[in-house]
C-alpha cells in the first residue's frame, strides 16, 4: 500500500488549502485488484485486536441494566439535561455509521493490502451501531431524544464527511487512520473514560464501561496501524499526516464539533450547560474544565506519541483550554 | 473497479440533520436485534478437531483448498463492496433500522470470509488467487459497490437484485451443501455461515415489501431489469457456481475441483446435484417477486436443458 506520494511538499506548505486540493487533484483515481487475496494474519496485532473484538462482543439489549433506571431519582431539570447530553452523544457516534464501511472500502480499493485492518473494521462498525443505541435509548429514556441540535450553525459542524474523505485518493491510508483513529478517536475515548469516571446513574456507568472497552479496541488499532507502517515512510508521507492531523485538530476540534465548549458564538451553550448539569447527576457527562484537562493531556500525549513516529503534530494546548467558558459553564 | 462514478453518491455532502433513529421498519430492527443476539467466531463455533485432514488424499485436500478458498473470495466481496450500501443509507437519510442492520451484515460477511479461509488453511494451506487467471472475472465482483454509490440507480433495484434474487440463490445452495456435507468441520462452518444468510434474505424482503407499493411502474420496471441483469450476467457467469461460468479451461478445471471436493464429503456440490437446485431458486424468486407486480422472464444457459 502506498502512501500518496505524488508530490512531496513540505508541512507547512500542506497547510494551505489550495496546495493540498491541487494535491489531492493530481492523485490517481482508486482501482481495486482483488487477487491476490490476502486473508492470512499480516499485521499480528492488529488480528489479535480483531479476536478480542470477537470475543468481548455484547449485546445492548441483553447486558445493559435498562430496568434499573430509575427517573424519581432526578430532578426534571436533570433529566431534560441528560436527554440533550446523550442525544448529542448519540449524533457523534453515528458519524462512524457511514465512516467506517467508507475506510473498509478505501482498504479494500488500496493494492495488496492486508486483511487485519478490514477485518478489525467490520466488527468496530457493529459497535459503533451498538454505541449510538446505546446513546438514542438512552436519551429517550430519560426524557426524549433531541433529532438534531437547536443551532443550525452548531448542526452544520456535524456534517464532517468522512466518508468522502475517506475515498479520496489523494489522501494516503496512512494519514486518515492517523486523523480518524489515532486522534479523534483518542480524544473521544479519552472524553468517554472522563464520563465514566464522573458516572454514578447504574445504566449510564454499564454503558459507557462497555463503549470505553471497545474505544480502547479503535485507538489501538489506530497506533498499531501507524506504528506497523511508520518505517516505510519517508519525508513526504510523515508531511502529508502532519498536515491532516493540524488541519483536523483545527477544523475538527478548535471549531467545537467534538467539544462544544469550543464552538464560537455560544451557538451550543444549551449542550454545554446541559453537560454541567448531567455531569453534577452522575448521569454521564464532564463540566467544561473536566473536558478541557482531559484534552490537554490527550494532545500532549498525542504529540509526544506522534514524535516518536517522526511525525510533528502542532502544539495547540493554548488555544483548547477552557479559558474563560470554566467560568461561565464549569 | 474504480470508485468514480458519473453521479455518485460521493459528489453528495453530508446532511446529518434531523437524525432519526427510531424502529421504522420493526422486522428489520429485530433481525438486527437477533443479529447482534446470534454472533459467532470462526475460530471457537466449528469442531476444527473434526476436520481430519490427514483422512484425505492430497488431491482430495488441494481440491477442497481450492473450493474453499474460493468461497472465501465470494464472501470477501461482501466486505469490499456491500458496505458502500450502508453508506447509502446513511446519506440518503433511509431507515435507520437498515443502517444498524448493515453495520452486523458486513461483521457477518467477515466471519464468512474468515471460516471459509479457515477450513482451506486447516486442509492445507489457503490459496490467495485463481489458479488459472482466465477465472479471475467470474469470481472477482458483483458489481454491488457500483450500483450502490451510483445515484442513477435506484436502492430498489440493488436490493431486490443482490439480495433477494442473488443471496437467495446462494441461500438455496447452502441449504443443499450442508444436506450433502459429511465432513463434521465443514458442514459446520456451512451451518453458520447459512443462520445468518437467511437474516441477510429476509432483510432484501422485508426492505422490498415497504418500498414496492410506492414504487411508480417505471421504477417497477427498473427493479425487474436489475434481477434480470443479476441473473444474467453474474449468477449465470458462474459467481457462485463454477459450471455455470463460461466453458473455459479455467471452468473445467474449477469444477473439477468442486467434483473431487464433492465426493469427499468436504462441501462443495457438481453440476448434476446442483443444476435442479438452481432452477428451483429461479422458479421459488420469480413466485416471491409476482407478488411485487411483475413476472421474470424465463433464463436460458447452454448447461441447462430449455427456458426456466
């Protein structure tokens, strides 16, 4: 599998939009051959990853405790807060619906590639499946699942199109697993243990225990896959991926599509203040400065991680604290 | 086969908003519900300790490898290309129970593959491509994933020609393989493989039996023609079953393999035991789908004796 090596520019100049189209534009267009077909273990890890998978997998209607939900626990307040808080969560993990039988397809079109990685991808798509369950039941459950956010400019953040992203042939295998699974699904595993560890409700904490276990599974894969790959990379590959984790940590996370204390204009204050309260009834949530220690940990982890592969990776920390929104929302 | 189509679902930008996911179509959202009930894993569920390959011939083993390595190629085009339907829903805003279904499908597809890659493994030694290349476009893809990202083609017509005419097709073979299966292993893997082949026919029919009475006589007409094409030019090409491809020394020898592998019991079938199964497929498909509004036209192969 190749990285896409068309042209070798450098970071900085990846960062601009138009090299980076001009890029992408001059990649060629993606042609599957299937044979040889490789179905034999390859990447060791990454099949072990895939077995586990197998093995732990679970069953939202049968191993969650939905009986034990007991809403006279809650104030009214409360409870419309945690219906916002999962709904929203359930919009975040749908996105992995379309995004990951795009990524098995962009493996599956990439000549001679192994098969742990599809394999491993099938079994993180039912999950995901099981996941924004999870999140939907619940909300509804507590109160009533919220079909989209009350912002139209927040609601806009959320339309990320990965699965585009992920058939672009300009942009290499490597550097969308870096984006997607190392970085963003680390900063979401990361946010994911912070609820778990502030959840008190018995159905959220069964929940997001069982969402954390199989997160853990996706960020691994991402950092084996990388890890694999890394020595075949030369200077440009390590630029390309450089350049789309800056772009995505700036598109992605500072524009508040994951953490929605960072959105601009208070377009998802209700989220956050829902957030505050679900948090403060162990219903499964972080308050803005639990959010923000928690990704400045991440990206300092992150980077130094990145470091070690030779790769660079923008420190942003500053610009992803909470700064003044702890006042307001924490 | 490239990804680029003229209107392709991938020129469409997302629109999450609003996002339902309540039960729409219940029969789907229950046999997703069984689906993630009624997992497996390839390497636990079959008796491997069953398989005895040193019970056979070295033909008899390469042969088999052969046949089973072949079904692995067949299901690894569940992996490579059905998935571009789940994105399809996805964007297209279609229920949300077939997008929860699919996601368990394509795991499913994987097991298949994984357990068909298995048996050739244990037997021997799995082989990663035709023997004779000649063969590579019989067995090579359905075209699913074209269909599926291509916005001029109707989901209608992919469902009903994939599932219901083809998976159904396949369906009836499994049901006839693991009858003449004796090897404990292989009629094993079979058995799993066919529990989740009737979930993934009951999904085409269960989606057709929403959409049919919305469906204007035009797009009727569409959905008829992409079974014919279906039948026509993949089944009848030889995608499942070797006999049926194109009488090619890369033919003759696959089947060769499917008749030694036949008579040791390790799971595949020949043309004769094969040849009413089909036909009663075909006949079983044309019935189920007159209830839809249309009769398909009757099929002719040189292998087979008449129109059926």
């Amino acid at each position: 599998m190749n990285a896409a090596t068309a042209v070798a520019p450098n970071a900085q100049s990846l960062q601009d939009p138009k090299v980076r189209r001009a890029r992408r534009r001059r990649a060629d267009p993606l042609i599957e051959r299937r044979f040889p077909l490789h179905l034999e273990p390859h990447m060791q890890t990454i099949r072990g990853l895939y077995h586990q998978a197998k093995t732990a997998h679970w069953d939202p209607e049968k191993h969650i405790p939905w009986a034990k939900f007991d809403a006279s626990a809650y104030s009214a307040e409360q409870l419309r807060a945690a219906a916002l808080s999962w709904s929203r969560r359930a919009w975040t993990e749908y996105g992995g619906l379309p995004e990951t039988p795009a990524i098995l397809i962009r493996f599956c079109l990439e000549h001679g590639g192994e098969s742990d990685p599809k394999m491993f991808l099938t079994v993180r798509g039912s999950e995901e499946a099981w996941h924004t369950e999870c999140c939907w039941r619940f909300a509804d459950l507590v109160g009533k699942y919220s079909d989209r956010p009350a912002s139209d400019h927040y609601a806009g953040l959320f339309n990320q199109d990965f699965h585009r992203e992920a058939f672009e042939p300009g942009i290499s295998v490597d550097a969308y697993i870096a984006v997607h699974s190392a970085i963003l699904d680390g900063i979401d595993l990361e946010l994911n243990r912070g609820y778990l560890r502030h959840a008190t409700d018995p159905v959220a904490l069964s929940m997001l225990k069982r969402m954390v276990q199989d997160k853990e599974r996706h960020v691994a894969f991402g950092w084996v896959y990388l890890a694999e790959r890394a020595a075949g990379w030369d200077d440009a590959a390590r630029a390309e991926i450089s350049a789309e984790i800056d772009q995505a940590i700036e598109g992605l996370l500072l524009s508040g599509a994951i953490c929605a204390w960072l959105a601009p204009g208070g377009i998802a204050d209700d989220i956050v203040a829902a957030d505050a309260i679900t948090r403060q009834a162990g219903l499964g949530a972080m308050s803005v400065a639990e959010e923000s220690a928690v990704v400045a940990q991440f990206l300092g982890e992150a980077r130094d991680h990145l470091a070690r592969l030779g790769v660079a990776m923008a420190d942003i920390r500053d610009r992803a604290a909470a700064g003044d929104r702890v006042a307001v929302s924490g | 086969m490239s990804a680029v189509l003229s209107h392709s679902l991938l020129d469409e930008s997302e629109s999450r908003f609003p996002l339902d996911l309540n039960i729409r179509i219940p029969k789907i959202r229950d046999l997703y519900r069984q689906a993630t009930a009624k997992q497996w894993d390839p390497v636990k569920a079959v008796p491997w300790d069953e398989l005895h390959p040193e019970q056979y011939s070295d033909e008899q083993r390469y042969a088999a490898r052969l046949y089973w390595s072949r079904r692995a190629w067949g299901e690894y085009g569940a992996i490579s290309e059905s998935p571009a339907l789940q994105i399809r829903f996805c964007q297209q805003h279609h229920a949300p129970d077939m997008r929860f279904f699919f996601t368990l499908r394509t795991q499913e597809e994987s097991r298949h593959a994984e357990v068909c890659y298995l048996v050739a493994e244990k037997l021997g030694g799995y082989i990663d491509a035709p023997v004779q290349s000649a063969f590579q476009g019989s067995v090579a893809t359905h075209g699913v994933r074209k269909m599926a990202l291509d916005l001029d083609m109707p989901l209608e017509a992919t469902i009903a020609s994939l599932v219901c005419a083809a998976e159904e097709i396949a369906f009836d073979v499994f049901g006839h393989l693991i009858k003449i299966t004796t090897n404990p292993a292989a009629k094993r893997a079979l058995q799993l493989i066919m529990r989740d082949e009737v979930r993934h026919c009951a999904f085409g029919w269960a989606y057709m039996e929403e959409r049919v009475k919305q469906l204007t006589p035009g797009q009727l007409a569409g959905v008829e023609q992409a079974v014919v094409n279906m039948i026509e030019k993949v089944e009848l090409n030889g995608y499942h079953s070797a006999w049926l491809g194109p009488d090619t020394p890369a033919t003759r020898a696959e089947t060769e393999a499917d008749r030694i592998t036949y008579e040791a019991g390790l799971g595949a079938t020949v043309e004769s035991d094969e040849k009413p199964v089909f036909i009663k497929s075909i006949k079983r498909i044309r019935k189920q789908m007159q209830a839809w509004g249309f009769t398909l036209k009757q099929f002719t192969h040189p292998k087979i004796e008449g129109a059926f």
